[in-house]
C-alpha cells in the first residue's frame, strides 16, 4: 500500500517549504513541546513525513520511531542529516505496529484527519493507545473547521484561501460526511500543476469520545503549540491524552 496523494513531487515541496506551520519558529516550539511530553521518551511518530519534526526531536535526545505511508516522504526525509538512525515502518497509521511501547505518540500537522473515515480515525486511536506505556500520552494537532465554516455564505461549499497570479487555492467542503478536499493550483515551467488533499475534519467533543472509547483520558488542549487558549476564532487544536497507569 502507497500513499496516493503525497508522491515525490510534493514530497518535493512539502521537503522545502519554510513557511507557516513549517517555519522554523513553529517547529522549535513544536519539538520543545514534544520533548517535555515524550521525557526520556522513545516517541512514535504517526505521520513521520519528510522528517520535519521526528529529526530535531530525536536531535533533541528523544529517540524516534515512525510509520508513514508515503515512501516519498520517508525518502526525503531521509536526506536530512540524523535520518539514519530513525526506524521507519511504511503502513497506515491506523493499523500498522511497530516493536516496543512509548512515552509519546503523535500525529500532528493534520496527519490525524487524512484519515478519511470516522472507523479509520478510531482505529488510529486504538492503534496510539496500544503503542503506549501506561502514563504515556497521545497528542493530536488539527484544524479546527469552525472559522473555515463561518466564511460559507448559505448555500455554498467552496471557499478560495489563496488567489495569487500564478496560484489559486479553494477548500471544498462535504457536510455529510465532515470532508474538506483542499485543491491546489499553480504553474510550473508554463505548466498547469493540481493537487487535490482531502481529509475528514473533526470536532474537539468527537477526538474526545475516539479517545474515551480507546482508553485515554483528555490532560490539555491548546490552540498552538506555544499553549496559546483554543477558542471558537482558533484556527488548530493540539489535543494531549493520558493513557492511564
């Protein structure tokens, strides 16, 4: 099984991107967080990505273990100095296993919602509190749909993000079934490029419940990763559960 949506050209991207949630300021309150959360550690990292945020942390002194669908990722990030002593297992985050437990699970940047299933997005909770040692914690960072879905007049599911001269971005919303596919559109050597990501958004009081029903227990929730207070203008949800003993 392969990851459809993040091939080797956004692998590419997602590799050089330094903006936004990949600056390097967010990045380093993201690691610090992580660090204090995973304490002597070993962390799992569903999601590891181009290593963005699995090779400081383990740079950091915390060792790290990741499961990733996209073999694309995993070889950029293997680019990165420090990569080589990361373990990588290529699977699904809702089911895949590794050996040994951990201090720390996490999948951030939206990792979780690409999950496009609410059976799927249990399982994945299922599958963080069966890596953890008792006391361990499993932390989530998500969008928060709220303000996404205030902008929609009545009547409509699209909404424009970005509107450049070479790029224009939209967000198309499925109500139903809590989808939002965020299509991305640019040029490249005067060619027309397109990506289409989708994902299943979800609600804090619905993480809450997946949590309940795998086991673990809500400790904080923030709007950032400088523990910024989640409010219904916030635009993310860190989400940190205990497992208990």
């Amino acid at each position: 099984m392969t990851d459809p949506v993040f091939d080797a050209r956004i692998a590419a991207i997602d590799a050089s991107v330094d903006t936004g949630m990949h600056a390097p300021e967010v990045v380093a309150a993201t690691v610090k967080l992580l660090a204090e959360l995973a304490g002597a550690g070993p962390a799992l990292e569903f999601g590891i990505g181009t290593g963005r945020i699995a090779v400081p942390l383990h740079d950091s002194g915390v060792a790290v273990t990741g499961i990733d669908l996209s073999p694309h990722m995993v070889a950029k990030m293997r680019e990165r100095p420090g990569s080589e002593d990361i373990d990588v297992v290529i699977g699904d985050i809702a089911t895949t296993k590794v050996g040994g437990t951990f201090s720390l699970v996490f999948a951030i940047w939206n990792t979780f919602i690409n999950l496009m299933t609410q059976e799927e997005q249990v399982s994945c909770f299922h599958n963080a509190a069966e890596h953890l040692r008792p006391g361990g914690y499993f932390v989530t960072d998500t969008m928060y749909p709220l303000p996404d879905l205030r902008r929609l007049p009545p009547g409509e599911s699209v909404h424009a993000f970005s509107i450049e001269v070479d790029a224009v971005g939209f967000d198309q919303f499925d109500f139903l079934d809590q989808h939002i596919t965020s299509h991305h559109y640019w040029t490249k050597a005067d060619r027309l490029e397109h990506w289409a990501s989708p994902c299943r958004y979800v609600w804090p009081s619905e993480l809450d419940l997946m949590a309940r029903i795998a086991g673990l227990k809500l400790v904080d929730r923030w709007a950032g990763w400088n523990r910024e207070p989640l409010t219904g203008e916030s635009s993310a949800v860190i989400s940190v559960w205990r497992k208990p003993g």
